[in-house]
C-alpha cells in the first residue's frame, strides 16, 4: 500500500511539472505572437535568429469565384467556317489556254472550327488568335448568354497570333485589362475559354515561368514571349481569357505543350503587354505598327560565357549588327551584352525581342549593354522594316499592288453569276502590273480566300507580309469583265 501511494504521488507531481510548463509556453506565444489568429490581416511570424521574429506574407486567396463571375461572361464562343485548301481543285491557267475554260471547280462542304475570344470593349470589339480565324470564310460569336452575331475581321497579326474582330453590339459584358508585367512565378490564375465545344469553362493553375519561348509561330519578325501555367488548357480554349484573381486579363490563351493533342500539364498566354500592343495598333493604323532594333542576338549559355570571357549570363549577347541598322548608328557593337531596355531587365533574347516589339518605329530606348566588362547606355531611334521611322497604314502596304479598286455593283455581280468581287479601277507600276494582271480585272480570290472589299485584300496582303519568306506569295483568282477566269501568282519578295 506504501508503494502504491509513492507511485500515485510521482504521477501527481509529474502532471503538475507538465501542466505548468505548457501554461508558461502557451503564455511566451502568445506575448511573442508565435500562433495565427483568425484575423486576415495577420501574419505568420516565424523564430529567427537570436530570439527575433521575422514576418512572411500570408498566401493568395485561393477562392476564384468573385474572379470566375467578373470574367465568364465576358469570354465568348468564336465559330468559324472554312474550306480545306486542299479540297479546292484550282484549275491551272496552262489546262485553260490548251483545252478552253473548265467548268466552275469543284467545292467541298464548308468545315467548322471553333475557339474563344476576349470582350476588351462595351461596343463589340474582340480580341482572339489569329490561328482560330487564320482561313475563316465566316466568322461566329456566341456570347455566354447564347446570343448569336455574325463578326468581321478587323485585323490580325501572325507575328503575335493575335486577331481583332468586331461585333454589332453594346452594352456588353468586359474584362478589364490586368499587368502582364506584374505577375509572378507560383500565383494563381484562372483560364476560361470553351474547350471541346464545353461553353464557359474555368480552370485554375499557376503562373509556371515567363517570357517563354516555344517556337510555334512561323513568321518573320515573330514575338514569343508566354506566360506558362498549368491550369488546363484544351483545344477550343484557344483565344480565351487568362485572368489573376482580381478578374483582370493577363494574358490570351494561345496554345498546349502536348504530345496528344490535348492538355497534357502545360499550357501557353499571350502576356497582355503585347495584345495591347498590336490591338492598339491595329485599331489606330488598320496593321502593327513594328519596330526593329538591326541586330542578330544569341542566348548566353555558360559555354557562350566561357567562350567569349562575359562577365554575366543575363542579357542577350549581340552577335551580328546589321549595317545601317538602329543599333549600327546607336554604336551598338558585336559582343555586346544588352542588359535593359528603359527600366526593362533583360535577362534573356526573348525579353529583348518582347520589349523592342511593344514600341514602334520612330520611338527612343534606352539600351544598357556591357562590353569589355563595362557598362554603357545608348540611345536608339528604332526603326521599320525598311529602315526608316515613318508609321505605315494598311493602305500603304497595298501600294505594293501598284493599285486602286471599286467593290462590284449589284448589276455586276448578276451579269456574272458571282456573288462577290473587288475590281480593279487604276493600274500604275506595281506588283500587279508586273504579273500581268490586266486593268478593270476582278479579284476573287486570294490564297483561297473570298475578296469582299478592300480591308479583306489588305487583310490578306498584312498577313502575307509579316509571314515567312514561303508564305509571301498572293495566288489570285479572278475574272474578266467578260467573265474569263485567270489565274495569277505575285511574289511579295522579288
């Protein structure tokens, strides 16, 4: 029985040794704020060094649905028709001449297509990739309360794969435009768009990397520079929304990195540094507005570095100036290393490429470089494709054509059995007059595409300009007054 009370009183003791100790610990916490309240405006403090406290910021909401509803209804459905170019059988204007004109060639049916767009204005302007309307004949919006209208092309730019398109409406539901510059790596975002025909789909992710250089456009003068997440991304999301979890667009959905054809954990936004970019422009001059720097860059890699003694691997490496060329009168020099561009850090070509690409010809940058392991600052007058500084005009790029058109008249149409044309009413030295194009000829078609007015032959010359050096050629399809169907080839590089 002694012992029995012995153990009990140990046990007794032990408790009130325990219970003290956790009292004073609990005690020093919450003097020292070691636990998070409930108050959203705390933070979690963490022990540093000799008894100090440090604070970290508590995470990001992860509650999406203030950005979901500020953001669905402004993301629309584009449905576009097109005929394979394949399936047009072009009769060769050889057959023609030996054997008289054919009968009308063959049509396959109309093919369908579909995507997403960004509302970026209360009056029907819509933002998209240019690859969801790149062959379109026709082009449908579906807003997400199911109306229905039928959009025009504004313009678009290969070189960015943005489209602008235009909608006869008001009032409509819009996303405000967010800093692309200001995202960061691990934040969240949403993408909304319509994969798989599935309307008015949300998906979340991360912000995986920046400034992302995939190699998908095939253009001159191409700008890649994406923000990479994981949230889901599918076929028809193409030309969605990107959105912070403010609601605000950050970014057009644009493309997968996938061996199947479907999301396969990455997926690709145009930032919307850019798409303001090239929509303003397209808006203000009808085409983009693009400036060159005039120089051959290479990424710095640790064996560049050793090679060429850099003191960093930050920046782009300058390996050929172009003679004449901005960088060429700036003093601009092979070997040097370019650092930033105005407040702009670059780190790598591809941020080079992105921050030249948002100004336009006749616009001052200030380049910071490094050469002989000593910084320097230069001014440079950016130019155009040319080398000069004047900003160019749709129409301006179709002074290339050496040309002045009138669209057909109603009697035209009906003498001729078509429904469309753009007609030739002056020919002065030019492309056209070159190929033998005759004067008061009707332009049907160009690269398989119905000629309508005049902004569809501006449309498809801009295209053909920014495109690569294989992509430059007008194939035309027109008609005579007479109603003698020819053919013409035109060479935008000779």
């Amino acid at each position: 029985m002694k012992n029995l009370w012995k153990f009990l009183g140990t046990l007794i003791l032990i408790a009130i040794v325990s219970a003290t100790t956790a009292f004073l610990v609990l005690k020093y916490a919450s003097t020292n704020q070691l636990f998070v309240s409930n108050d959203e405006n705390d933070s979690l403090r963490i022990p540093a060094a000799y008894g100090q406290f440090v604070s970290l910021p508590k995470a990001g909401e992860t509650d999406f649905t203030k950005a979901a509803d500020l953001s669905v209804n402004a993301v629309v459905h584009v449905k576009t028709s097109y005929r394979n170019q394949s399936s047009n059988q072009m009769i060769s204007p050889f057959f023609e001449f030996f054997f008289g004109r054919p009968g009308q060639p063959h049509k396959m049916p109309l093919q369908q297509a579909s995507g997403s767009g960004v509302i970026i204005s209360n009056d029907g302007y819509i933002v998209t990739n240019n690859h969801v309307i790149e062959r379109a004949e026709q082009i449908q919006v579906v807003l997400n309360d199911k109306r229905e209208y039928v959009a025009r092309l504004i313009g678009a730019d290969p070189t960015t794969d943005i489209a602008l398109l235009k909608i006869d409406a008001d009032s409509l539901p819009v996303i405000l435009m967010g800093n692309s510059d200001e995202l960061k790596v691990g934040e969240w975002v949403l993408a909304v768009g319509n994969p798989f025909n599935l309307t008015s789909t949300v998906t979340a992710g991360i912000v995986s990397a920046k400034a992302r250089n995939i190699n998908i456009l095939n253009a001159d003068m191409k700008i890649e520079s994406f923000i990479q997440t994981d949230a889901a991304v599918n076929p028809g999301n193409s030309g969605g929304a990107l959105v912070n979890t403010r609601g605000e667009l950050v970014g057009i959905n644009t493309a997968i990195a996938s061996q199947t054809g479907s999301y396969a954990g990455y997926s690709f936004a145009i930032p919307t540094s850019i798409v303001q970019k090239v929509v303003g422009d397209i808006r203000q001059y009808g085409t983009v507005q693009r400036a060159i720097l005039g120089i051959q860059m290479r990424e710095i890699t640790s064996d560049l570095q050793k090679e060429k003694k850099l003191t960093t691997l930050q920046g782009a490496y300058v390996e050929r100036v172009f003679e004449d060329g901005a960088a060429d009168k700036a003093g601009i020099q092979e070997g040097d290393v370019i650092t930033r561009v105005d407040d702009a850090v670059i780190k790598t070509g591809t941020e080079l490429q992105k921050h030249i690409g948002l100004h336009r010809p006749g616009d001052v940058v200030s380049i910071t470089l490094i050469r002989d392991g000593k910084t320097k600052v230069v001014e440079v007058v950016l130019t155009n494709r040319e080398g000069g500084t004047a900003l160019i005009s749709a129409e301006n790029d179709a002074s290339i054509l050496g040309a002045t058109f009138d669209e057909l008249t109603e009697r035209q149409k009906e003498q001729l059995g078509i429904h469309y044309g753009l007609q030739i009413k002056s020919l002065k030295a030019g492309k056209l007059k070159k190929a033998g194009v005759p004067n008061d000829f009707i332009i049907l078609k160009i690269n398989n595409r119905p000629i309508r007015t005049e902004e569809d032959l501006y449309e498809i010359l801009r295209y053909a300009s920014a495109a690569s050096e294989r992509d430059r050629v007008l194939f035309i399809t027109g008609c005579t007054p007479k109603g003698h169907v020819q053919y013409y080839a035109i060479n935008l590089t000779e």
